[in-house]
C-alpha cells in the first residue's frame, strides 16, 4: 500500500503551487467576506431580566422576575457578542440607590427605561441611541420590612499564648442595631450575632471590624459591621489564702477555716489582688449527711480565673 506522502510526492509541482494558492486565496477571501458581513449594521431584538440592588434596607422587592424587552442596531461584531450570552446570563444590574424611582400607587414604584438603556449599552458596547425599549418606564413592586431593634453578640473562637487571656468583656460598637426582615422571622429574633471571629496564638487586644450574620440573606441590617475590642493581658500565677465563709444558719465549725486559692490574675491587677475579692463557701446541703463537706466558689472578680482550692473538703463540727 502506498503511503500519502509517496502519492504527494508523485502531484507535478506545478500543481502542487496552484493548489497552496487556490487555499491562500479562498482563505483571504473568506475572511475578507466576513469582515465585510460583521462590519454591516444588524437589527435585534432581545430580552434581559432586571437584578435590583442596593434596595433600601427598610424596604424588599416582591414583584417577580422583571423582564425587559427591547432591539439595537449594532454592528455584526456587536450582535454576535450578544448572541454568544447564554440567555440565563442575559441580566442587568440597576442599583435603586443610582436610580431616581417614584411610587405609582401601593407598593408599585417606577423609573425610566432610559437608564436600563444606559446599562445594556456598557454591555453591549453600542451607542444608548441605538438601543430602543419597548417601554417608557419600568415597574416594580417593592414593600416595607418589619423592624426591630436588638442587641448584638460576638462569636469568636479565640486561642491565646500561655500565660495570655482576654480581659473583661469585649466592647462592640453599636452594642444594637436595628433589623429588617419578614414579621415571622423578625418576631423570633431576640439578638443578632457576628460573624465567627476566629484568631489564635494572640498576645495582643484585638481591634476587628465583623460582618453580621444575617441569616444567609434573611434578614437586613441598618449596620452591616461593627467594631470588636478585646483587650488581652498576661496572667500570672499566684496563691491567695482564703477563709471559708459560713452563713451563720449552718451553726457549724470547719476545719481547716482557710484554704489556699491557686488563680490566674492579670499582672495588671496584681497588686490590688485580695483575699476579699474571691469567696469560697460549703455545699450547704451536705450537712448532716455527708462527714466532710465541698468547697464552691461563690464569689470571685471575671478578671480572676481559680485554678484550684486546697483542700478540696473540709471537716465540720456542729456547734451547739
């Protein structure tokens, strides 16, 4: 069996150049007529959905889906831009904050169609005159949220170095922000929460701006963050000889009458730590039933973490 290249090799030479020119000619004239067909000027007519945003955050859209139909005059390199948009992409974004809109009557808004016309124009990259709508105006219908006012919670996650703690309580600013949703949902929300603040391996105070968590779209917000502070403080270890307090209803005596209170406090605070700041007490109901009783804490500062009490137990003595 012959190979190709034996068969090109036997094609005269001459024929050979003929055929390469007749390939070079019908090439260069192909593209030149397609040059010439997409620099002609096409008339379309085309459909695109409308996605509102930045609508008020009072305020939610309840019409469906606004479609908007209308035709340009563009040029073949335009129409097939325009024809290679799969038409689930076919959809312009009107921002309502851009867009001078007036109520028509209930919850029916309208605005010009000139400025969807502005729009498709960028996108299609024609002149705003070669684009005509089908409508005057375009209408919308948009209602008022309910709103009420809550608190708001951080939610972190924060891992610290040893020997370093948050101090107090983190501040955030606003400690409330008004929320907008649908009375069924805004009816059972009682507080907002950020979203997760997560570090670790901190030694210093944590100034972050947080996004709310807005129940993935359920609800709205007057303030989309706020500011967290934590103040974060090195801890140090120390032991703080307690005595047991008793209420004087028990009419008991315990041994020993103080225990030592191992703590974390924040160096900071050191120097004004005291045996009055921290109250160690019985377990009250044991009495009578037990031979040596627990030891709670009942009172101690938030900036002061108890690491153990020893003894764990006392022994009593009933007093008559």
């Amino acid at each position: 069996m012959k190979k190709p290249n034996d068969i090109i090799n036997k094609v005269p030479q001459e024929k050979r150049r003929r055929f390469l020119t007749f390939i070079v000619f019908l090439l260069f004239s192909t593209s030149l007529w397609l040059l010439i067909k997409l620099s002609k000027d096409y008339s379309t007519h085309s459909t695109f959905a409308i996605n509102y945003r930045d609508v008020p955050v009072d305020k939610c859209i309840t019409s469906d889906t606004t479609l908007v139909n209308f035709s340009f005059v563009a040029d073949g390199f335009a129409t097939l831009r325009h024809n290679l948009i799969h038409k689930s992409d076919r959809v312009i974004n009107i921002s309502l904050s851009e867009v001078p809109y007036h109520k028509e009557n209930g919850s029916t808004y309208s605005f010009s169609s000139q400025y969807v016309a502005e729009k498709l124009a960028l996108l299609l990259s024609v002149n705003t005159s070669n684009i005509s709508m089908n409508e005057a105006s375009i209408l919308f219908d948009m209602e008022p949220l309910k709103a009420k006012k809550v608190a708001v919670a951080l939610r972190s996650e924060i891992d610290t170095q040893r020997q370093y703690a948050i101090y107090g309580t983190p501040t955030l600013t606003p400690e409330t922000i008004t929320v907008y949703g649908p009375s069924q949902i805004i009816d059972t929300i009682t507080m907002v929460y950020t979203q997760k603040l997560k570090k670790s391996g901190v030694s210093e105070n944590i100034n972050e701006t947080i996004a709310i968590d807005c129940l993935n779209g359920q609800i709205k917000t007057d303030s989309a963050n706020v500011k967290a502070s934590i103040r974060i403080e090195k801890f140090t270890e120390t032991s703080i000889e307690v005595p047991v307090s008793l209420s004087q209803k028990t009419g008991i005596r315990v041994l020993p009458e103080t225990v030592a209170v191992k703590c974390m406090v924040p160096l900071c605070d050191f120097n004004n730590v005291n045996p009055d700041m921290i109250e160690i007490g019985i377990d009250e109901a044991q009495i009578g039933k037990d031979k040596i009783l627990d030891l709670i804490v009942k009172k101690k500062p938030d900036n002061i973490e108890i690491k153990s009490i020893k003894p764990k137990q006392v022994e009593y003595l009933i007093v008559k």
